[in-house]
C-alpha cells in the first residue's frame, strides 16, 4: 500500500475531475471494468472521508452513478459533486483559469483535514494544470495516482501518493544542490572570495537571476567588477534556458547625443547628418537576449525616458523613424553613481529608478574586502601563467610586505580590481627569473601611491562642486578651499571616522595626552554643512 492516513484525527479529503471516458461503465458489467474515481474507494487500506468530485452539466448522469457505486463500496466517503464546466477541455488557458478559480475559492482547513488531488482523470491539459497548482501550492496537499490492477487478483488497483517537495528526495536534493553551488561557483568567476558578506550577496543575485527575468540594478565602484558579474548572470540564465539570445553591453559614458539615441533605439536613413543608412540600435540587437546598460546614470532625461518605454512596453520609436519598433529584452544595467542623489538633483528619471531597482545589488570596493586580497593575488598570478605561459611566483619577504601593504590603510584601491590586476602584472612582468622579489614590490608600491596621489589630485577641480551647492560654495574662501578639498579626499579613502583622523592629525595627535580625532574632523565638516555619511554617500561606497 503507497499511502496510509497519518492519523484518524484528520480527515482524508480527495479532489479529481470525473473520468468521461475511464469512469463509464452500465449493468453489472461495469464492475468489470478499472474505474479509478470508484477504484479510489475500494481500497481496505486507505479510507477517504470526503471525495470532492468535479465535473461537467452533461455528465451528471455518470457522475450520479459513481456517486452510488462509491457509497456501495464505501458508506464512510462522502462524495460532493461540483459543477465545473470547460468549454474546451484541451485550452491550458481556459482550464488553469478554471481550476485555479475553483481551488482558490475551495474552503481548505489545513488544521484538520489532510489533501490529495488525483491526477489520473481528464485529459492532459487538465493534468499539467492540476500539477502546477499543486507544484504552486495554490493547492496545499500531495498529488494521488491511480492504476489498474496488473492481475484479477490485485483488486481495486494501485495508488501512489506523489510528493512535490522535491527536497525530499536525496538524489534530487543532492543535484539541486550541486546546480546551486555551480552556479554560485560560475556567478564568483575571477572573483575569489572569504568575505562572508560578499559571499551571501553572490548567493542571493543567483537566487534571483535564476527564477526571474526581471531588470537588475548592480551599484558599486568602478573596477568592483560589474561588467564581469553581468556576464556571469547572462551566462547563468542563458544555462536555465531563461533567455534565448545574446548579450549585447554598452557603456552609457561613451554615448552622447543623436549617438546616444542612435545607438540604443536605431535611426532611419537621413535622420541626422551622418545617417546615411539604417540603424537598428542596440534594443533591436539584445531582442530575445539580454541588454547591460553599465554606466546607466550617465544617459540623458531623454534617453531616459525612451528607455522607460522600452522596459515597460517592449516598444520604441528609432531616430527619425514613424514606425515603431519591438525588443523583448531582459535589462540589466550597473552604475557607480547613486541614482537617488541623481534624482533629487532631476538628472535621472525617479519613475525610470523604480523600474530598474527592483533587484539592487550594491558591490562592495576591495578595500572593503581586505581579507579577499591574498586569493586575488594568487587568482592574478595563475590568470598571468595562462595567458603569458610563465608562472611566476613571490619570494616569501616580497610577498609578505606586499600583503601588508595591500591590506593596510595606504593601499586606496581606488580603481579595486583593476587597480590590482594591473599591479600582479606590472610585478610579474618584471620579476626577474619569475620570482617577484622585495625590490620589484617596492618599486610596484611607489608606483600604486603616485597613481593614486595623481588620480586624487586629478579629481579636486570639480570636488567642491560636487558636495556644495553654487551657494554654499561662493561663501567659502579661496584659501579654505584647497585645506577642504584634502579632507574629503582623505574621508572618502578612508574606511571610518576614526581612521580618517589619524590621517589628518597624525603629526599633532603625537603631542597631545588625549586625542579625539574622528571629532575634529566631525566639527570641521559640519562649519560646510557637510558630515562624514553624506560624503560616504556621494561617492558610492
């Protein structure tokens, strides 16, 4: 027997649809023949208290004498009928519709009184349904088979109860959990990691990016590894067969006005100077695929808007053109801007925002994964073996003095993995003999702070204008300027307060009995109206 009542304190309650065809029977012949709604009932073992049974007007007849046969062969089950009426039995639209109208209309009491659904009446269509919404759990029981008897002997046939918590089945269970880790595996690509938050967040985009086409919105850095994260979740969907076409990437800092439009949404011969044939753009290119818009706070309010469109509508009008054109894309779109901040000032559309954030993934910077460093490194190292044919490793002293630096509050990391990658092979390019020696990392180390201190430097022109309003910026003297830059600078390299402090006061704190240095800075700050969140903030990390 598959299947016994776990306890008599609860009900056995069965829904099926009445057999048109396997359910008939007249005279006495009948109880010749398998019946299964009847056959349900006939089992010594297995006592179903309420059978709840579903069919058409014009089978009433049929479903009048199942109805007595059940009671003959078992007085206990009391059998309702429903009527539920197809037009076309064999529409999967009209019979999901129905089904799941009745069974979310039914009074289930889960708190006494157990579920089965039998599968085995109807037709096809009707068992497809039936196993979605009990795969849904609009449904909230097992689904019940039943099959003739393979001899005289066997009887009423045979029942088999089949569970869809597929975490039960230990192959099954097993494999899924295999697909898991291989997909988070393939998500990490290029990214070693220990950090256990970052670990997490891979874990939740595979989640997402495996059981929905919806946009996601990846935030973080430049150099945090946005692009290659895009590829990897395309290559994830592609593997679940959830997109059928091909990525297509672009960089919205590249893109600049009719260039902008053209590329994106295509134009039509003679729609600019220039245009000298036509253009389908890039939404016509990612159609049955996957579009990454990196940079996507760098497109124009009207580029914006068209790609609202595009997103809501599946629909755009090209450069040029009166006709309208079509992409069924799934959009992802990365940025190292804080879009909120950018709609406040009115430079990015707030109802384009709550289109493309549903999903938000914020990546951290390196710096704020100094334990990730040292995996990296090896990670570069073997990258460098494959692709120059030479491996080259550290001497023990360089390596050593090379980590510390890497981890400390010095290395800025300003462009994260880029910045790294470069630096693994500016040192393996010249180690001499493959070995990368003490000398060779203070040279890298010298270069990595000049970089840095240039890349800093290269960025005050417009800092003040970026944390200050033109007003507030007016009020303040051209001396207190250059002092005011070199603060914000420091605070957003900086991983808190306090450290960002010791930098500042390193000489003065020295004299000083107690230092309270995270305070000087706060008050500093606050005679602009700034403080040590908002800059944070503005500058993505």
């Amino acid at each position: 027997m598959a299947h016994e009542s776990e306890s008599r304190d609860r009900r056995m309650v069965v829904l099926g649809l009445l057999g048109t065809s396997l359910d008939m029977g007249k005279g006495h012949k009948r109880w010749e023949r398998w019946r299964p709604t009847v056959s349900l009932c006939q089992h010594e073992d297995f006592l179903v208290d309420r059978l709840d049974l579903l069919c058409g007007k014009r089978w009433s007849k049929l479903a009048d004498v199942v109805t007595e046969d059940i009671k003959s062969v078992s007085p206990e089950t009391e059998v309702i009928l429903h009527q539920v009426d197809f037009r076309d039995p064999w529409d999967f639209q009209e019979v999901y519709a129905t089904l799941h109208d009745f069974v979310a209309a039914y009074p289930f009491d889960t708190d006494n009184e157990d579920y089965l659904l039998h599968i085995t009446t109807g037709t096809h269509v009707a068992q497809i349904c039936e196993f979605l919404l009990a795969e849904a759990r609009y449904f909230p029981g097992k689904l019940i088979q039943t099959g003739p008897p393979r001899a005289k002997a066997d009887g009423a046939g045979v029942l088999q109860v089949i569970d869809l918590d597929l975490s039960k089945y230990d192959r099954l269970a097993s494999r899924f959990e295999r697909e898991h880790e291989d997909a988070i595996a393939s998500l990490k690509d290029g990214i070693e990691t220990r950090n256990k938050a970052f670990n997490r967040l891979i874990e939740e985009i595979e989640h997402v990016a495996a059981r929905t086409t919806d946009p996601i919105l990846v935030t973080g850095p430049t150099g945090a590894g946005k692009s290659r994260l895009a590829r990897r979740i395309f290559e994830l969907r592609k593997h679940r067969r959830l997109v059928e076409g091909e990525l297509v990437e672009v960089n919205c800092a590249t893109l600049r006005g009719d260039g902008a439009m053209s590329t994106l949404f295509g134009h039509k011969k003679g729609a600019f100077t220039g245009a000298t044939s036509d253009r389908q753009g890039l939404l016509r290119s990612a159609n049955q695929g996957m579009l990454f818009l990196d940079e996507i706070g760098e497109l124009g309010l009207d580029e914006q808007a068209m790609l609202l469109r595009a997103v809501e509508e599946k629909r755009f009008l090209p450069l040029g053109s009166d006709k309208e054109s079509s992409s069924e894309f799934q959009l992802l779109a990365g940025t190292n801007r804080d879009l909120l901040t950018q709609v406040e000032k009115g430079e990015f559309r707030e109802d384009l925002l709550a289109r493309i954030n549903l999903w938000t993934f914020q990546l951290p910077s390196l710096r704020d994964r100094p334990e990730d460093i040292e995996p990296n490194i090896d990670y570069e190292l073997d990258a460098h073996a494959k692709q120059r044919g030479q491996l080259v490793r550290f001497s023990r002293e360089a390596r050593s003095r090379y980590v510390t630096f890497a981890t400390s509050s010095d290395a800025y990391w300003s462009g994260n993995f880029r910045d790294l990658s470069a630096s693994i092979t500016r040192m393996a390019t010249l180690a001499p003999g493959g070995r990368i020696n003490d000398d060779v990392v203070k040279l890298e180390i010298d270069r990595l702070g000049v970089a840095w201190r240039t890349r800093a430097q290269g960025s005050h022109f417009s800092l003040l204008e970026e944390v200050l309003s033109p007003e507030k910026l007016e009020t303040i003297d051209l001396f207190d300027r250059p002092q005011l830059e070199l603060v914000i600078t420091v605070c957003r390299e900086s991983r808190s307060l306090s450290e960002a402090g010791r930098k500042l006061f390193a000489a003065s704190r020295m004299r000083r009995k107690s230092t309270n240095d995270s305070d000087r800075v706060r008050k500093y700050l606050a005679r602009f109206g700034l403080d040590w969140d908002a800059l944070c903030r503005m500058d993505g990390g």
